[in-house]
C-alpha cells in the first residue's frame, strides 16, 4: 500500500471546496442540537438554580415551594443520581455540589413545560448558603498557595548560571486575561429514551465519547446503554470539549426520571456564568542575551488560574510549558508552572490550550527587550530561530526548522515589509497624532495531544450496492470543516467523486471510544482511519476488477468513479457497477478503519519526550495605526504565510487561518473578562456575562487588508494526504498585533525604551502605553545627558 | 378586529392567543421556522435577524432587518416577515441555483463555518442587497475580492463595496468563525437584484398598515393604540405601562431581567409620532420613527447627528430603535443625549392634559431619571435652527462597531471672526446621568479657538463629571477622554495643515 501522504492522480483532496453544509447554512434549514426540541412533543425544559455566592456551603435546599409553580414537572437534585453524582472525569466535579464553588454555580435543576415555567420555578427553590472565604484573583491564590495539580518544570541546561553569566539581564512580570469561548450556539443538549429501551443524547459536544462516560455513570448505567449524537455544533473552540457533559447528563437524568425528552439549553448568561473559559495566566521571567542579541537562558513562572476544579488544566498547562520557547532556540531554560485554585468557573480548553499563553510569554520577554538591545524586534526574533538539529527544551528535534526560516523570510517578501517600514516612518514624521507599526511574529506548534492515549481514531466505511458510499468516523463538525475534508478523503481513497460520499452525523454507535475532536488533531486522526477503511475496501475491489479486467490486482485503477487497468484510457468499469459485481461474489462492502499516531512517547512527571508528530510553522505581519488622542487603532492589514503541508482543503485552511487570527486578536486586544473582586455581595460574580459588556471581535476589528497565502510545495511524510493541521497555529499568528499595537505606542516616544503594555491591549491599555511613551519624549526633550539608555534590568511592574 | 397572523415567507401564519411576552423569534422558531437563532438575547449577535417588510416613503417598502429576539410576537401582528428559509423559497438542501444570490455568494465564497450565524447574517446582507440607494453597477472599477487560494485576489481597503454595499449594515452581526473577510467578498461580489426578483418587486407597494392589535394572555395585555388619544388616555389610566417602540431595550429587559410589564404599549407606527418636519427655525422629529428612518429623513441637515449614526449601535438596532426610547430610557451612557443636548435640543411631552416643552439640559434628572411626569409621553424633538457650524461627536469605547460607550462627547461651537460665540457640549458616560460640560464652555466662550484656549479647555474638561471605574473603564481614562476629546476637536476643526482627520 502506497504512505499516508501520497495521494494518487486527480485527487479529490487538494480541491478548494465550499463547507459541506454551507448550502444548508445559508438557508436556515442546517440542525442543531436545540433545534431538535421543536420537532418532539411532551419536551421538558431545565432551568438551574444559581448560586449567589463565590464560595459556599449548601445548608437547606428546598425544592417545594417550586413543585407549586404551575407547569413544574420536577426537581433534581443530588439524592435523584442513581449513580455517581460528578460531572468531570477526575471526580472533582459534583452535577449537584453541596459546597458552591464559585458564584452561579448550579445547586439543582427545575423541569417544567415550558422555559417561563422553569424559569419561575427557579426563583422559587429556597436554598440556605454558609458563606465560606473566597478566592477570586490569581494574585491572591498565589500569596495564599492556593494551588491543585502538579506543578511541572521544563528545563534544560543550567538557567541560573547562563542568567548569571550573561551579557544582559532583563525581567518582567505580565498578565495575560483569559477568554471566552462565546461560541453563537450556547450548551445544549435533548435526551431521550428510546424505543429500544436506550438513552438517547443528543448533544452539542467535541467528545461524545466522553459524554456518554458520565452520563453513563452519572445513570448508573454501562456506555453500552448510553448512544450520544452530534449533529453539528454552532462552534465550539474547545468550550464543547468537557463542558458539554453535565448538561447531558442533567437532561438525561431527567429524561429516564420522567420518561419525557428533556431539553437543557443554556442562554447566554448561563453559558457565560456556568462554564470555563481560557485560562488567565500570571507569568514572571528573566531572560540573558548575548551582544548580538541571542537568548543564552530563561528562567520563568507561570501561573494559570484554573478555576474551581482541574477539568483538563494539567494538560493546558503542559502545553503552556510545551511552546513557551515558540520558534526560538533557548540553551538553558528553567520553567515551573503551577495551576491556581480559585473560586470561579472551571477554566478548561480553548484553541491554542495553553500554546497562546506560553508563546505570550516569550513574544513579550522579545518585544519588551528589543528596544533595549537596540535591535528591531523582528530582527531579534529572526536572530533566535532554532536552526536545524537543535531540539525543545522537553527533548523534542525540531524537525524542519530551515521550513521556519522560509516562511519568514517569503512572508517579509510578500508583504512588502522594507518598503512599507519606509512608507510607516514618513507617516509617522509627518503626522502628530498618529502612529503605525508593524508586528512580525513566527509560530511553531506541536501537533497531536500531549496525551499520548489520544492519538487514536476510528470511521466506519459503507459502500451500498448502487455504489453510494457513507461515512461515519469519530471526529465531530464544529464549523471547522472536518467532515468537508473527511468527504474529500473518502473520494480520493475510493476514487469517487465527492457527490458520492454521504457523512452521517457523530454518533457513538457508530464508532466507539473517540478522542475528542480537538488539538488541531481532528483531520490527522479521523482521515487516517477513514483512509484505512477505504483502502480495505478498494484493496478487495480491485481484486474484482483485475479478474474482470484481467489484470494484476496492483494495476488497478479508481478514478472519478471509474475503475481502469493501469494505463487504460477506454474500457473501465463504472464503480457502481464493479461494486455489485462484488456483492454478487460475497465480496464485503464495508469496513472500519482505524488509526494511531505511530513514534509518540511522553513522560508528563519529567516532561521529555516526544509528544507531537510534527510542528506547525507560520508566520504574520500585522500592520496597526493608533490614534494618540484615545489609544483607540485599526488593523490596516495583515499578511500571512503559513504552513498546512499540502493542504486537504484550501478554502477550509484558508477559513481556519482568517478566523482563528481574528479570534486571537480578539483575545489580546478586546475581550476582557472582568469578575467581581470587590468584598461585597457579589464577590466572584463574573460582570462581563453578556454580548453588551463582553465585546468580540466584529467587522470593525477585521484587517482591512487581509492576506493569507499557503506555503507551497509542503508535503508533511506520514500524514494523511501530505497535510498539516490548522485548527489552533493560527490564532497565535495575532501575537503580531499586540507587538505592533506595543511598538505603535513606543513610537510616540523615545527610541530605545522598552513598552510596557497591558493585556488585553484595549484602547485604554494602549492609551496608557502611549500616554507613557508621550511624557517619556517630553522628559527626553528636555536637554542634555539623555542619549542611548543603557541596558538595565527593567522590572514590568 | 381581524384575528391576529403574521405573514411569513409568503403564507399567513396565524397567532391567535399568544402570549405577549412571546418574542418573534420564539414563535417563528415554535412554527419550525429554526434558521433565526438565538445567540445572546439582547441585539447584539444577529443570529436572529429576520426582514420585515418596512413603509417607506410614499407607497412604497423596504425590507429591514430587525432581530426577532427583542420585539414581541404580537407587535408583527398583520406585518410581512422574510426569514433565511424564505428567501430561497424551498425546503431542504438545494443546488446553488437554486439559492438565493446572498445565499449562494455566502455559501461558495466559505462564508460560513459552523452556520448558526449565517441565516442572521443572510437576512441583514439581504436587507442592503434590496436597498434602493445602493448603486450596484459600481461608481468606480470593480475591485476584485476572494482569496488568492482560490485564484482571486482581495479587497482593498473599503467599508463600501464596488458594488455599493454598506458593510456598516452588517455590524449587527457577530461570527466567531471566520473573521468577516469571506463575509465581506460574498457582500462585495453582490450586484442588482434581478428586474423581476419578487422581494424587489414586493418594496414596489405600499408596507401593510399597522393594525389595531388587542391581546392577553399570561397576565399581560398588548395594545397598539389607533389613536394619540387612544394612547394618552391608556397611559393615564397605566401609568405603570411598557411604552414599546423598537423594543431594543425593552426586549433586554424582558429577556434578561425578566420584566412582565401587565401592559404593553407599542407606539411605533403611531402617524403624529413620526413626523419630521423641516421649519424656518427649528426641526421637529417624532420620537417613533427609528434612527435609520431619522437618518434617511434628515438627509445630512445635521452634520453632527450623521457623526452619531454610524457609532449608534448596528444597523439592525437603528432600524428598531427611536429617539424617544433613548431619552425614554435614560441611560446615562445613551448616545444620543449628547448629541441633541450640543445641539440645544428640546423635548415635547404630550399627555391628555396638553403638551410642553422642556429643554433637554433640564430633562434628566438622575440615574434613569427625567422630569417626565406619569402619564406623560415624550412626543417630539426639536433642534432649534440656525445650527451652530462647528461640530463633533466622539465615541470612546472597546470596539468601533456596535458598542456601548464608555464616554461619548458632543461639540457644537459657533466661532465668530476666530473667537467662540457659543459652546455647548454634551457628554455621557461621567455622571448618572447625560450632563452639559457647563464649566468648559465657560472656558471656551469669548477666546480665540487657538490651541492655547483648546489646551485650558482641556484641563477644565478633564474634571467634568463624576467618572466612576467599571468594566468599560476606567474613571482616570475617562477623565483623560474628556480632556483629550477637546485636544482632538481642536486638532480636527483648525485649519492648521499638519493636524490630519483621524478616519
């Protein structure tokens, strides 16, 4: 059988494709979860009951005065759960707490006919609350030790001596916010029993499988009795991937208490206040350069907040620790990291997983450097680039490290950035209360899940006797495209045309004990096992068509639904046809298919190994203009280059590429997740929880200018068609316009003076950075002994 | 009266005993109609927009869009409504000829990724498809749009397509997914709407007229007067009733403060509330036309008021919202109160007693607070004529489409021979309530407009107010803005060379 990444000629991968349900989408008519509710009758609705305390303990819950609202079907609490009453995988999550962990957190559930009814049934449970102390800052958990987990290092060398011995020294201290998913389609779920006597979840979820595991043992019941569907969910971006579970299981609870469908269906203050979002982060570092600019050592800390429980913090942590050295090679590193305990929601998986706050870290120790070294931050960065041999602090090689080199350097090219540099000093000389600058920042990402055990995915292949094929396989649809690419696939194995391949919806019935659909992962995995199965079943075919034909098997043909001999041009065989010629000699038309990720290894106690497959590369340049009087800005182009091997599907990467960008700036521009630190009544109480005071990015935050280019002639060895994943790379890409938007507002002041720069870099945080640069200028106006600042420690804060 | 219905996507839908807290987008969802979704609840996502059928200047319509998630049911009684599935005008998955020409640009350029903000976005792109002002043979050369993946190369640097699409119009909708670019190509790639399109055809004829709609159920009654007089009266003896124009922020209230008003009032079809009149000394505007029906109206009389427009919230909000139920509300971060107090606006207050005029300086009173007496309905606006011919509207907040303001600042100056006649300006966002920066058009008037005078102005400027910190900002950094909004005015009204226009 020919590798994974060669594909065969006339490759229906390879082929820009609209969505596969765009047409569905555009109309209205594409499901979703909660859409389902609608089409049933006798449906349930669930409301939580909220708690008004960060850190509690539950005295009395009285769930009778809601039973009298008219239309309340029922209560759940913790004495209903058959089974074990914990929502999570590490048992740290009870479905019905008797300790509120953080403020609106659910201490019971109300069914009723309708959501109004549900609603009021709500208000009318009476819970008594023990205040307990509370934890509601990531500073404060880390002055009490408030901490959970492990607390891992990577490290290599020796830091502390190579900081000692290093030409310059330099520290800081940075923040990073975290972010919501706000994904358009809030948590749902819809479960039933079914005729046959099973639980029936319908379920807006990344990991059905997981899904099905606690609501399984939340039921008391085994996975077997338990089948859980995904028609497609309205985004996701990790939100989906552990937060889904309790939900289903509450409606699944209900569903087999009633024997009615229940419908959980959060609104958007629910999913804001219930569920976690990424992590904040706290990070200290100290970093030594050589003269001409290279990273002899860093030694960090970094801290996440991970809520109220551990949910999948450990692994975004590890990740964290994974990509704090980015593109850059960094001969002695010492790294701890240590997860918070606080009292809010879980903070749990978001596209990046911890990848966009460990290269935070190291974009900001370069940005806030560069001008000290007297050295453009681009240069500096470029000057720090691993080379080829050299391997990650956790032992890894860096594997086509010169493909790093030539994105940055056809990236410089393509966006024209000498020129424009130029173009941006004779804007900025001659306008006073403006300023632009570029930001250029590289991206390496590890593929495949730290988690070794994950890497591994099944589909089901069917071929009917007409010759029309469906697949199943185990990734789920979250607008990202993967059953797009999965039909692509499928063609090009089968040598069909794409109009042939049907995809069902994710069900576990289907394809069992499925990783989530997450770590950029989804295609690698679900592709490979799809791929598997058809190869099975052309393998068996082509035997058919070489009797037929009269050939050796290995000669054998599958083009565009046609099966030929090699070098045939006339006389082949219409693939419906070979198909029933098959079924005729008891020849099977199906099969499932199956994938693991070979040479993984990780040892997660000393954090060495191999943990990716292969590395991501891209690069971007962003291009922002601030305005002095407001430190309000505009994105006035972005340029990328990027690194999907050759890619499966061009306008699905390109999609991924451009949204995920948008979303990281969002992140490290706009969204600000602000809670309650105050000592008063709603202490931990999360007051960004609504579109009108959460902001996302809309088209005003797009770049007016947006250019993504693939980098070409890429195929990656050993993976499905020669692909590369896309998923998460990008979003880190919008690192480039946090250092533009920091070198922007250092241009309102002296050269050689190292920005500080909040984060997010909201108009106010850069008005700040620009406000302080300004009064620096002034000062530096004033006459004599004011010229090239030494290099100096610098504390951040 | 005739029984309550909706026409939806051609047929008529009836809606006899609905509750009147049932929202538009619930009951077209409950009639299987599940393409509009409900992604925040409060205007802001567009997930839920629809079109409906708007009057429009003499017998004509226009299609709007509108989110269903705010509006009650009931206030669409005998009203055309246009959904994503509507517009293709079939059920089920179809061929892209088969689509609509938004449909089908949105789905072949990948606009759309998990879908469940398309059938909103598909609606609002519908609404400027059909507008009879957008000139789509394209003043100037086409500008090529798509991806150089797929052979094509990208839009240059516009808010208005070659086509003359407004991308303003689509700054109601949110989506996560694909960061807008493939939106923007599909909305730019859009022409004219075939000669015999039926949607085009249907703005043609007169909108349906707004029919006198009584209902109650679940303890609350809906009412849409026929008369003033009608109005009045039911607003004496109801002191306590929900007045409902575009239900923009009456809908939050309901959605997510779970107010059950016993009595809905909906006024925004009411004839003597939308009026605009255009006299030798002043302009009237009626308090229920909706700010985009004012902007059209105006048609650029007031400069300062077509700064403000654009930065109001989204379109999909201007076509519902009113100037009544701005001042109504009371916001201390309203937008519009700035604009009208620089403008030295005033508000008529109509109830059975009579009417009477009160200055918009002395209107508020406190956090959501006016001298508005019950019973009493705000009527009209009035901008006194001549205009003063210096003005600004600055909006300072987090993001520059559709957002709330952390502080908003209005400036109207009369300069005579170079030195300040008149100053008035009009803040939001530093107080409890829209205030005059008295103390700084005190500084302003009888000085030169120098940067000398801009700078003390400044400083005066900066301690307006009583700024508070929140989660928009700071109340250093709204104090900053206050000082700096002068800074900039100065920098954008003086005729020095080196001060640019920020765009």
């Amino acid at each position: 059988m020919k590798s994974l990444a060669d594909r065969p000629v006339n490759p229906v991968v390879g082929v820009p494709v609209a969505h596969e349900s765009a047409a569905l989408h555009v109309t209205g008519t594409a499901l979703y979860t909660d859409d389902l509710p609608i089409r049933n009758s006798d449906v349930l609705h669930a409301w939580p009951v909220q708690a008004p305390h960060a850190h509690a303990r539950v005295t009395a819950l009285r769930t009778a005065p809601a039973l009298g609202v008219p239309g309340v079907a029922r209560v759940l609490t913790a004495a209903d759960v058959p089974g074990i009453n914990d929502s999570g995988t590490k048992h740290d999550e009870p479905l019905f707490p008797s300790e509120v962990m953080y403020y609106g957190h659910a201490v019971c559930w109300v069914l009723a006919e309708t959501p109004e009814a549900a609603r009021l049934g709500a208000e009318a449970v009476e819970v008594d609350y023990e205040p307990l102390a509370s934890i509601v800052t990531l500073a404060d958990a880390i002055e009490k030790q408030s901490f959970q987990g492990d607390q891992p290092t990577v490290a290599r060398g020796d830091a502390g001596a190579a900081l000692a011995a290093a030409a310059h020294r330099f520290s800081g201290e940075v923040e990073i916010g975290g972010q919501e998913h706000f994904y358009l389609e809030t948590h749902a779920s819809f479960v039933y029993v079914d005729e046959s006597g099973q639980v029936f979840v319908h379920s807006s979820t990344q990991h059905p499988t997981e899904t099905q595991e606690i609501v399984a043992h939340v039921l008391g019941l085994t996975s077997s009795q338990v089948t859980v569907q995904c028609l497609r969910m309205g985004g996701a971006f990790g939100g989906k991937e552990m937060q889904p579970h309790g939900f289903a299981a509450v409606a699944a609870l209900g569903a087999t208490l009633t024997g009615r469908p229940v419908r959980v269906r959060l609104n958007r203050t629910q999913d804001i206040t219930l569920t976690g979002k990424r992590h904040p982060f706290a990070a200290s570092w100290e970093a030594g350069f050589d003269d001409d600019g290279r990273l002899v050592a860093l030694r960090a800390t970094l801290t996440s907040d991970g809520g109220w429980s551990l949910d999948l913090s450990q692994h975004v942590l590890a990740r964290a620790l994974c990509h704090i050295d980015n593109a850059y090679w960094i001969p002695n590193i010492e790294v701890l990291g240590r997860i918070a305990k606080t009292n809010k929601t879980s903070q749990t998986a978001f596209r990046g997983f911890g990848g966009p706050q460990g290269m935070f870290v190291i974009e900001e120790v370069l940005g806030r450097c560069a001008p000290l070294l007297g050295l453009e931050p681009s240069e500096l960065r470029r000057r720090n680039f691993y080379t080829p041999g050299q391997s990650t602090p956790y032992g890894q090689p860096v594997r086509h490290a010169e493909r790093l080199h030539a994105v940055w350097e056809q990236l410089l090219g393509r966006a024209d950035v000498e020129r424009r540099r130029t173009d941006i000093a004779d804007f900025n000389a001659t306008h006073r209360h403006l300023r632009r600058a570029l930001g250029v920042t590289p991206v390496k990402f590890g593929i495949s899940f730290n988690l070794t055990a994950f890497n591994q995915a099944g589909a089901l292949v069917h071929v009917y006797k007409d010759g029309s094929v469906l697949i199943n396989h185990g990734g789920t649809e979250m607008g990202q495209g993967l059953h797009t690419k999965m039909r692509q696939v499928a063609a090009t194995a089968l040598g069909v045309s794409l109009a042939s391949i049907r995809l069902a919806p994710t069900r576990t019935d289907k394809v069992p004990n499925t990783s989530a659909t997450a770590a950029s992962s989804g295609a690698d995995l679900n592709g490979a096992a799809i791929r598997n199965a058809c190869d099975q079943i052309r393998d068996r075919l082509a035997e058919v068509a070489a009797r037929k034909l009269n050939i050796h098997p290995d000669d054998v043909r599958f083009d565009d639904g046609t099966v030929t001999g090699i070098g045939f041009s006339d006389d082949g065989i219409p693939f419906a046809e070979l198909v029933n010629d098959a079924y005729f000699q008891r020849v099977s038309l199906w099969a499932a298919g199956y994938y693991r990720t070979p040479g993984l290894h990780w040892d997660a106690a000393r954090m060495q190994g191999e943990p990716f497959k292969y590395f991501t590369y891209a690069a971007a340049v962003s291009e922002v203009e601030v305005d002095g009087f407001t430190g309000a800005y505009r994105l006035l182009r972005a340029d990328i280059v990027h690194d999907v091997g050759d890619s499966l599907s061009p306008l699905i990467d390109v999609g991924q590429i451009e949204g995920g960008f948008v979303q990281g700036a969002g992140w490290l521009t706009l969204e600000d997740l602000r809670w309650d630190v105050s000592e008063g009544q709603r202490r931990g109480r999360l007051d960004t929880q609504s579109a009108s005071t959460y902001k996302l990015p809309s088209f005003s935050e797009m770049p007016e200018d947006f250019r993504v280019h693939l980098f070409e002639r890429a195929t990656e060895s050993g993976v499905i068609y020669g692909s590369k994943a896309v998923g998460e790379p990008p979003l880190m890409l919008a690192l480039s316009v946090r250092e533009a938007l920091r070198s922007a507002a250092a241009a309102f002041g002296p050269d050689g003076r190292s920005v500080e720069l909040a984060s997010p870099a909201t108009p106010e945080a850069v008005y700040w950075a620009l406000d302080r640069a300004r009064t620096a200028a002034r000062e530096a106006a004033r006459p004599a002994g004011m010229d090239a600042p030494v290099p100096a420690p610098v504390r951040a804060k | 009266m005739d029984a309550t219905q909706i026409t939806v996507n051609g047929s008529i839908r009836p809606c006899e005993g609905i509750s009147p807290n049932l929202r538009l987008l619930d009951w077209l969802r409950a009639e299987g109609l599940t393409g509009a979704k409900e992604g925040c609840a409060e205007g802001e996502c567009g997930a839920c927009a629809v079109l409906v059928a708007r009057p429009d200047g003499d017998g004509r319509t226009r299609w709007t869009s509108v989110n269903a998630c705010l509006p009650p049911a009931l206030a669409f009684d005998g009203q055309e409504v246009v959904t994503a599935e509507g517009l293709g005008m079939a059920d089920g998955a179809r061929t892209a000829e088969e689509l609509h020409p938004v449909q089908r640009e949105m789905a072949e350029r990948g606009g759309s990724q998990c879908g469940y903000c398309t059938p909103g976005f598909v609606c609002s792109m519908a609404a400027e498809y059909y507008r009879p002002e957008r000139d789509a043979t394209g003043s100037g050369d086409r500008v090529e749009t798509g991806t150089a993946v797929v052979g094509e190369e990208h839009a240059s640097d516009h808010e208005t397509g070659p086509n003359g699409f407004d991308l303003s119009s689509l700054s109601g909708n949110l989506c996560r997914c694909t960061g807008y670019r493939p939106i923007r190509d599909a909305a730019y790639a859009l022409g004219a709407p075939a000669e015999n399109d039926p949607l085009l055809r249907r703005q043609d004829r007169p909108a349906p007229v707004a029919r006198p709609t009584k209902a109650a159920e679940d303890g609350t009654r809906f009412i849409r007067p026929d008369s003033m007089e009608e109005l009045l009266s039911l607003l004496e003896q109801n002191p306590d009733a929900q007045v409902l124009a575009g239900a923009t922020d009456a809908g939050v209230e309901v959605n997510l403060r779970h107010s059950r008003p016993p009595l809905v009032l909906a006024v925004d079809r009411l004839e003597p509330l939308r009026v605009l009149t255009l006299g030798p000394d002043r302009i009237e505007i009626g308090t229920a036309l909706t700010l985009s029906e004012v902007e059209r109206g105006l048609a650029g009389r007031v400069p300062l008021l077509d700064q403000l427009f654009p930065q109001f919230a989204s379109r999909l909000i201007r076509n519902a919202a009113t100037l009544g139920g701005n001042l109504a509300t009371g916001s201390p971060i309203g937008d519009t109160a700035p604009a009208l107090l620089a403008l030295d606006a005033s508000v008529i207050l109509a109830s059975t007693g009579g009417e009477r005029e009160v200055p918009l300086a002395e209107y508020f009173t406190g956090y959501r607070q006016s001298v508005r007496r019950p019973g009493e309905l705000l009527r009209a606006v009035h901008l006194p004529l001549p205009l003063a011919e210096t003005t600004a509207f600055y909006k300072i907040a987090k993001r520059r489409f559709d957002d709330i303001s952390s502080v908003a600042v209005a400036f109207a100056l009369r300069l005579e021979y170079g030195t300040i006649a008149s100053a008035r300006i009009g803040m939001n966002g530093v107080a409890a309530m829209p205030l005059r920066a008295l103390r700084t058009e005190e500084a302003l008037v009888g000085r030169p407009w120098t940067e000398e005078t801009a700078v003390d102005a400044a400083a005066v400027m900066e301690t307006e107010g009583t700024p508070i910190d929140d989660l928009r900002a700071t109340a250093r950094y709204r104090s900053a803005m206050l000082g700096q909004s002068v800074l900039r005015f100065y920098a954008q009204t003086s005729a020095a060379p080196a001060l640019e226009v920020t765009r």
